[in-house]
C-alpha cells in the first residue's frame, strides 16, 4: 500500500506540536516506513525486536526507533546499542536487564514505564503501588533514565471509559515531576489522549492502513 501522505500531513497540524508522532510501522514493508521518512518523518515505533533490528539495518541511521512492544529480558542485548526510547518497561527485572545492557554499550537508554490502566487482564503493566516501588529502587540503576509513563486504554466503544482511564495514567504522571514523556493514545484514541494530557501517540493503522497478520 502506498503511504497516504497526506493523512500523514494534517495529522501533524492536528497534533500542532502538541504531541510527538510515533509512526507504528510494524509489520509494514521498509518501502512504506522510507516513504513517511522522505516527507520528514523521523520517530517510528516497532513491537518485535528482528523485525526493529532488521529495518534499522537497512533503513537510514537518523531514525529514532521506539521499541513499543512487550520486551522479554533475552532480547534487550539485540536493540541496546542503539534503541531511542523503551516504551513497555513492566518489570523490575527487564528493567535491571536494560541496565546492565546499557552499561555493556556505555550508554543511558531512556525508558517509559508501563502502567496498566484498562479494564482487560491481558494487558501488562504496573499498579500506582508497583510505580512507587520500581521508582524507589530505579535510582541505583545508572545506566536506565526513567523519563515517564505508557499506557493503553481499553479497546472500548466507550469514549467515557477511555477517557478515564487516560486521567488516571496523567494523575499518576503528574505525581512525578521529572517525568517528561507521557506516551499514550494510539489510532482510535489519540483525540481524546491528547485532550488528556498526552505529549507522545503511537499511530500505526491510520498511517499505514491496516495490518494483515496473516500474510506473514
Ligand atoms: C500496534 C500498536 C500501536 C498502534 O496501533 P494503531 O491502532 O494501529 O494505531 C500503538 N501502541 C502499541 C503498544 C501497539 O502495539
């Protein structure tokens, strides 16, 4: 599919600078990402790490490349050296993991702890009590910097739902005043995230079409 780039345009002037775009180009072809590269785009987010590691090797190095996905600890080696921001941070020992890895490269990878804010089990993520633990021993971990919070909202024809559960990932945000990223709202929500205090939307489908899982 050929990239629409004038969707890509006027959802920029929506978010007027309000929020930063992170292009979701998962599964999507490097000749769709090269496109949206091309009319100026630069943060793109992935959820599986060959596929990251694959696309950045070929696709030009000033990409900042979002990793937006579950993060099992034996993968983190494969994208420390020079991933942009780790979204999906949701436990204590991935996040030592990153740490280490992050030492072994010399470098400080930046970090967005996942909290759970949807009604669904299935989604991962910290508790306001969890935060506070995993804030209180972050500190000693020299080569991590926790810089805010991701979350996802239910998948809900419930606006109001939605809504709230957006309020309560900002509450949480604005409790820790350092944070700086709060990375949340994604195609079907972004409007009402951004009216929640969102500074970060993760936009894949409206950007590139659908995904089809399938043809893999
Ligand atoms: C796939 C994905 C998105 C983008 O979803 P769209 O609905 O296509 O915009 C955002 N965030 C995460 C964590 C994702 O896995």
């Amino acid at each position: 599919m050929a990239i629409n780039i004038e969707k890509y345009t006027s959802l920029l002037s929506e978010l007027n600078g309000k929020a930063t775009l992170v292009a979701v180009s998962k599964t999507k072809p490097v000749e769709d990402l090269k496109a949206l590269y091309d009319a100026g785009q630069r943060d793109f987010g992935e959820n599986y790490v060959q596929e990251l590691v694959d696309k950045a090797t070929i696709l030009p190095k000033d990409i900042r490349w979002h990793f937006i996905g579950h993060l099992q600890s034996n993968k983190v080696k494969f994208i420390a050296s020079f991933v942009h921001l780790i979204h999906g941070v949701d436990s204590i020992s991935l996040l030592k993991e990153i740490n280490k890895e992050g030492a072994k490269n010399s470098r400080v990878i930046d970090c967005l702890l996942q909290v759970h804010i949807a009604k669904e089990e299935t989604k991962f993520g910290f508790d306001a009590r969890e935060l506070e633990t995993i804030m209180n021993e972050s500190p000693a971990l020299k080569n991590v910097h926790i810089i805010g919070l991701m979350g996802m909202a239910s998948f809900s024809d419930d606006l109001n739902l939605v809504r709230n559960e957006f309020k309560t990932l900002r509450s949480l945000y604005t409790t820790y005043p350092k944070f700086s990223i709060l990375s949340m709202g994604m195609s079907g929500d972004y409007t009402i995230a951004i009216e929640e205090g969102s500074n970060m939307v993760r936009i894949g489908s409206l950007l590139f079409g659908e995904r089809n899982y399938s043809k893999s």
